[in-house]
C-alpha cells in the first residue's frame, strides 16, 4: 500500500477584526522559518497547519523470469534456452503485455568444456488477473530450468501522482473545516482563504 502524507499550511481569513491563530500551530512549525502574512491591520485571520494521509493499491506487478542452461555444443545451448525463451514471450504477449512492458538480457559464456546460457525476461503486468494466470501456464508447462520469480508490486509514476494530489487537497479540506469550526466558536463567519501552502510531503 502506498501511503503519502501531506502538510499543508493554510490561512483562511474571515470578514474583519482581530488576529486569531489556532493554538495547535507551534506543533507543526516549530522550528521553521514561517513566510510572514501581510494582511490589513483590521483584518482576522486563522492560521491552520493540518495533514493528511491516503493510501491505495499497487496498480501493478513486475515478474523476473529466467532461463539456464548448460551444453558442451554452444548450438545445443542457445536452441535450448532460446526456445524456451520464445515460448515464454508468446505466453506474456497472450496475455495482453505491451512490448514497452517486456525487457529480455541474454548471457552466454564459456567454463572450460561447457557453454553456459542465461537469459531474463522482466514483465510488468497492469492486469493482476492475467499475470496470474501467465505464470501458471509457465510453471505449468516449462521444466525446471526455467525460474517464474513471485510478483513483486508496485505503483506507477501515473497513480503516485495522483495519490500526491488527492492527499494535499484532503490536507486543505481538514484545515478548511477546523477553521469553519473556530470562527463558529469565536461568532465570526468564514472568508476566503488568504494563502495555501504544501510545507511538506512524504511517501
């Protein structure tokens, strides 16, 4: 699960008066250097600092599969792992993998009276369903010098981002409503917000 946390500095002022600030606030900044707010003397404003946290679910899968073997003949080895090689890639290429998402290494080297072949094939799946069933056919169907690697998960730049976005405006919504819920308290109504602020982000 990719957890991204937000802060965010948000100043919200309401129609006139003093300054209040949310007594909350020296938690969060304590330390840092704050932007000074320029606002008219008979203004009131509330200063929140609030944060937020989000997840979601890996939105894709990489599988390392690889092959090894070992002959006498270099002839014998690269037909062998090269068969197995094409077998493979077909099977991926059935299941709906794009050629962007499929990265294949070969390695052939010689150790006195044999010749020894590797190749990989690094597959990133979108479709869990189908990665499934992908390494089943392989494990099913291909002897043991072939290696099908669990499923390692991960996020793409594409969901990250938008993860980034959804955190920091959920931030603003949690400042948003603590400062309504102040001016409430105070008699005050709430304006526009003067300034909004990402102070930090981690993932």
């Amino acid at each position: 699960m990719a957890h991204s946390p937000s802060r965010v500095f948000a100043t919200i002022s309401p129609n006139a008066g003093d300054v209040y600030r949310d007594e909350n606030e020296s938690v969060f900044t304590r330390g840092r250097k704050q932007t000074p707010l320029h606002v008219q003397s008979n203004a009131r404003v509330v200063q929140m600092t609030f944060c937020a946290e989000l997840s979601c679910p890996p939105d894709r899968a990489t599988v390392t599969i690889s092959v090894k073997n070992s002959k006498e003949n270099v002839n014998d080895v690269t037909n062998s792992v090269t068969r197995r090689l094409e077998y493979i890639l077909q099977t991926v290429r059935q299941n709906d993998v794009k050629e962007e998402n499929i990265t294949v290494t070969k390695h052939l080297k010689r150790e006195e009276e044999l010749f020894h072949m590797q190749a990989e094939v690094l597959v990133v799946f979108s479709d869990f369903e189908k990665m499934q069933q992908a390494r089943s056919v392989l494990i099913e169907k291909l002897d043991k010098i072939v290696c099908v690697g669990d499923p390692y998960y991960s996020h793409s730049a594409e969901s990250l981002s938008l993860l980034r976005r959804r955190v920091c405006l959920e931030a603003v919504d949690n400042a948003r409503l603590k400062a309504s819920e102040v001016c409430c308290i105070l008699g005050q109504a709430l304006g526009r917000p003067l300034l909004v602020r990402e102070e930090e982000s981690r993932e």
